[in-house]
C-alpha cells in the first residue's frame, strides 16, 4: 500500500485542543518531523483536519 510523509510546519501552540490530540496522533511533535504513514482514508482526514499545520511530501 503507497505512504504518505506528512511534516510539520507550523507551531501548534494556539491551535485547538482537537487540533493538538491530531497531531500528537499523527506523531508530530517536534518542528519540521516527519513521519510515514500507510495512505488510508483515516489519516487522509487527519491531515485534511491540520492541513494548514502540516505539509504532505511526495
């Protein structure tokens, strides 16, 4: 099954909690981390929910 690499590009401080507990999900934590993850329907709506926060990497 194809990946995704989603990174981290921007600060989640004054994010909604919703927002924070996505994040810490996808396993973001630090500034610009990425992480890998299988291209299912679910993490497709986590990143559409901190689209503006994260950035998906070919």
């Amino acid at each position: 099954m194809a990946t995704l690499k989603i990174q981290k590009v921007r600060s989640t401080i004054k994010s909604p909690k919703n927002q924070k507990l996505v994040m810490e999900a996808l396993g973001l934590r630090k500034m610009n981390a990425v992480v890998e993850h299988e291209d299912t329907p679910q993490i497709r709506g986590m990143v559409e929910k901190v689209k503006h926060l994260v950035k998906v990497i070919d």
